[in-house]
C-alpha cells in the first residue's frame, strides 16, 4: 500500500471495542485503533476517560486508503454501527464519553459528513433526530494496549459485550436487509439468490468448485476477508471446500432445518450474507468442512493482494 496516499478518519460511535471490527480488514484499511479524542487531559487513561471528566470520547482512529476505500464508504459503515438518535450514550453504555461523533480531518472530510447526515436524516429510517456531532479532530491519544482489537484477543467476550448490550439487535432492525434493492444493481442474479435469500448453486457447475490459484476468497458484499486458498481441498461435493476460516470471528453459524434436515448454516459476520454450511467430515484438525457457494465469495489472487488493499495477508503464503 502505498504509504504516501494514506489519510485519517475518527469516528465516535459508544464503545470502542466495538468500532474496531466493522472497519477492520476491509480492502484499504491500514489501521483502526482505539483511543481518546475530542476533551482537553493528554493521554488520558482509560479510567479517567469513563469518569466523564475529561471531555474525551471513546473513539477509533482509521488509516486508510481513498482510492482504495472513499470516506464516503467509511462515513456510511459508521452509520450502521450506531444509534445515531441517542444522546446520552450508546445502548447500555451511558455518558458522556460514550456519545458519538464524526471528527474531520479535513474540511471536504467536513462537507462530506454533514452531507452524509442530512442524507440520513432525509431518508426516514429514524424517527428521531440525528444527533451525532461532527467536530473538528482533536489530538487523539491511543487507548491501553489491552483496549486494542480486543475482538480478536477476547472474541467469546466481545461477541457476548456485543449482544448483551443490545447493538447487534439494534443493527439488525434497522440496518440488515433495507439494503437489498441497492444489492440487486451489483450482485449478478446467482449473487443476490445465494447470499439474499440463502440460495445454493449448483454442485460442478459454479466458479471456484476447482480453483486451484493461491490468493484469499472475501465476502462478495462486503469485501471481508473469509477463506484462504491455503486452507481449500476437493472435497468432491462440487463446491469449494475450507477447513477452517482465515478468522473465526468473521463467520456466523445458524442452525439450519430447512429441507428437512439439521444443519449448521455459515453467515458473514459484517453482511450477513449466506455462505454455505460447515460439517464435521473434513481433514484438518479440527475435522470440519466448510461448504461454501462461489456466488457468495470474490477471489483476490496473491499477486493482487497488496495492490487490492489485501497486502497484510501476503504473509498467509510466505509460510
């Protein structure tokens, strides 16, 4: 990536663990910390930041890459992360410290944010104001180490954080699903069929069944990394075959009794997009199988990973 392209956004959105994934290894993302902006203590720490006496919110700071992945793109995830009509806090999380706020960087990284909120207070979706703010940035000062991309150091706790504070819910009533008439214009038919309506493609007759070139498969919809081409194998059922995701975390299982049968369904965690199914007949060590339908997957080949904005998973095939 080329480093001199890169530039800053900061977004508030309640707690912070929670902010990291979503942006998280998305094509162009160089990095998402957690930290503390917008008050007047330097390097505040984390308990002082909570007593909501230092004028800082919670808050993740986003190096990316615009050609790669706009502000634009980034202002409307972070809409879908919050509730953006609540003033005092963030689902149970209440206080000052926890409100939400776009900082800019930039004055056209301004005029696209309060483009971006009419339009969003334009659309209806809710029916109470928007009062997320959108401030000049401030010094930001990085959280504890332990703060940072606690999703992936305590995935049992965060996913249970998540759900228990009511924000998944929340996402899931006003976000997931009110977005498919837009899906329709950039998924082809099979696209839309698998990962909508929880579709399946037939067996031999799909892109990746027999793929064989090294590179990573992401999320058709949201781009999210979700399986390597290290972990693939024929597994002669006519689909492409994983034993494992490149990151547990990135993958939702669901029971499944549709067709009369009992089985595990695999989701994408960031769209919510139907992948497949996993069973317990694979090779690895964990002895699974991941089933999963080409339409829902774009493959990135290993020479493009850096230059698609993939390039920290360039390792995957140094082993």
């Amino acid at each position: 990536m080329n480093k001199h392209k890169l530039e800053l956004a900061t977004f508030a959105g309640g707690c912070f663990w929670c902010m990291v994934q979503p942006f998280d290894e998305l094509p162009g993302i160089e990095s998402v910390i957690s930290g503390y902006t917008g008050g007047n203590k330097e390097n505040p720490t984390y308990e002082e930041v909570c007593s909501n006496t230092t004028g800082h919110l919670e808050a993740v700071q986003i190096t990316y890459n615009p050609e790669i992945f706009p502000y634009e793109k980034l202002l409307e995830l972070f809409w879908q992360q919050i509730d953006p009509t609540d003033s005092g806090g963030q689902f149970f999380d209440r206080g000052e410290s926890y409100k939400t706020a776009i900082f800019y960087h930039t004055e056209e990284q301004k005029k696209l944010a309060e483009a971006s909120k009419e339009t969003l207070e334009k659309s209806g979706r809710f029916s109470k104001p928007i009062v997320t703010m959108i401030l000049e940035a401030k010094p930001f000062y990085p959280a504890e180490e332990y703060h940072q991309d606690f999703y992936k150091k305590s995935t049992g706790r965060y996913k249970q954080y998540r759900t228990g504070s009511g924000r998944d819910r929340f996402i899931q009533e006003h976000w997931n699903g009110n977005n498919k008439e837009d899906l329709k214009s950039t998924l082809s038919p099979i696209q839309y069929e698998v990962t909508q309506n929880n579709g399946t493609e037939p067996p031999f007759h799909n892109e990746f069944w027999n793929h064989v070139e090294e590179g990573i498969y992401v999320d058709i919809v949201s781009g999210k990394p979700l399986f390597s081409s290290k972990d693939k194998y024929d597994a002669g059922c006519g689909w492409p075959s994983f034993t494992k995701p490149i990151q547990d975390f990135e993958v939702v299982e669901k029971m499944d009794t549709t067709h009369g049968m009992i089985r595990t369904e695999v989701r994408s965690k960031t769209a919510d997009s139907h992948l497949g199914h996993v069973f317990d007949d694979g090779p690895g060590p964990n002895g699974l199988r991941y089933c999963i339908n080409s339409a829902a997957l774009r493959f990135i080949p290993k020479d493009d990973l850096e230059k698609e904005g993939y390039g920290k998973y360039a390792q995957l095939f140094n082993k």
